[in-house]
C-alpha cells in the first residue's frame, strides 16, 4: 500500500432500486497519491474501450456510447468491467458501503419526526463517511480527509448537516461525467464512476442474495469487485432506534 503523504479521500454515490424500497450508498477510500494513479488507469482503459466515461445505467442498457455493435458481445463486455475492477482492487485502500430499507425508515417515521432531519440517503451517507474516518484514524493516522459524493444524489443539506453534526468535514458535491464548459473551472471526477458501479452491483447482489442465490450463481462483475478491505454495513431495526435516541429526534404528536 502507498504510504499517505498528504491525506485520503472518500468518494461515494447512491444507488436506489426501483421500486425505490432500499437505498445503497456505495464508494472506495484511498490515499491522494493512490487517487492519481488511479484517475490515469481509469482513463487509459475509457479510452482503449472509446468511450468518454463510465455510467452503470448506460452501460447496462446498452445505450448512447454502449450502443455501438461491439458492445453487444458478452465476452467484450465482461473483459471491460475486469479491467475496471482490476483498477478498483489496486488503487484504493478500502470499499465502503451503507444499506437501508425504505420500509424501515418509514416504519419509524410514522412514529417519530425522522424526516425533519434524516433520508435515506442522509443516513446511508453519513454512516459511510463516518466509516471512513474511523478506518483512517484506526490505521493511525491523523492526516486529513476529504468527502466527495456525486453531485445528483438527492437532498444533499440533509447530508451536510449530518455530517457537520457528527463533526465530520462538510462533503463535496462533484460531477462523474465530462462537461466541456464546466470542467474549465470545476473539472469532473472519475473516482465517482467507480462508486456508481460498486453501489448498483452491490445494490443488485444483495436483491440477487434475498432472492435465494448462492454466491456462485451471483453476478461476475459483483464478484470482480470483492476488494481486500470491505467495510459493509446495513442499517438494521437496533441501529435506527439507537440513532433516534443519541439524535434526541421527537415523537410525532
């Protein structure tokens, strides 16, 4: 592992199925000097494949710039997501990943006021946050660490307050995808394309695991991103009922 230099970054999406009844917020923790060997492998694999960046969406429904014949043959297919993978497992320190079912939430909201300060994505979020730094301070290290989630998750102040509230750094909100006129003075992130595969593969396994599969009959491209360092957690009933008494969030009237 590259020794930190000069601190680590968290990087993360979300990722809810449809119907939306689960939310999965999914990313990879790295140092800043893994970071940049792993921006450069992430682009030279975009281009030996000709396409601009990775979007999970697109990819699986074969359109836009997966629409094009060659990406029609299984086995092309298959090798690009190993190649991806393969960047994932070298160049980042630890896959984290937070889960929570939409029926819980709701369950609970009908009692207390949950939703005057959480989501979905606000839980999931600050939980994955959380597990970052505590990794990084267990390593030990006391360099800094910079949150980035992707700019299209919803309700990104709850978030931020959460975070500011469990004295955690206020995240940054940053695009995964090329914009010709924005990158001149925000430039995307490639770190974020990965973090939109890890969650909808995870998303997908665990849906595919309730449904009754063994692991042998899971998706290969969940199985290519089985990383050294998982640091996967779902939100169960104990922890929700925990968090409503630390948080001192009221009951409905």
């Amino acid at each position: 592992m590259v020794v930190a230099l000069s601190g680590y970054s968290a990087y993360f999406d979300a990722s809810m199925n449809v119907p939306q009844d689960e939310m999965v917020v999914a990313g990879y923790l790295s140092t800043l000097e893994e970071w940049a060997q792993f921006e450069i492998s992430w682009r030279l694999v975009l281009a030996k494949h000709d396409v601009p960046f990775f979007k999970m969406s697109e990819f699986i429904g074969r359109r836009k710039e997966y629409a094009h014949p060659k990406w029609q043959t299984e086995s092309y297919r298959a090798r690009f997501i190993s190649d991806l993978a393969l960047i994932i497992r070298s160049w980042t320190v630890a896959s984290i990943a937070c889960r929570m079912k939409k029926d819980l939430f709701e369950k609970y909201n009908k009692l207390y006021e949950l939703d005057s300060r959480f989501n979905l994505f606000a839980l999931c979020g600050r939980d994955c946050a959380a597990q970052a730094r505590n990794y990084v301070r267990g390593i030990p290290s006391d360099l800094p660490i910079a949150f980035i989630f992707d700019r299209g998750d919803a309700d990104a102040g709850l978030l931020t307050n959460e975070m500011i509230s469990s004295g955690l750094p206020a995240p940054a909100f940053k695009r995964s995808r090329p914009d010709p006129v924005l990158d001149k003075d925000d430039p995307y992130h490639v770190q974020l394309q990965a973090c939109d595969l890890s969650a909808w593969e995870l998303r997908r396994g665990e849906s595919d695991l309730e449904a009754g599969k063994i692991p042998q009959e899971l998706r290969k491209s969940l199985l290519a991103l089985n990383h050294k360092t998982k640091i996967w957690k779902q939100t169960l009933e104990p922890d929700l009922q925990c968090l409503i008494q630390v948080a001192g969030i009221k009951k409905r009237t």
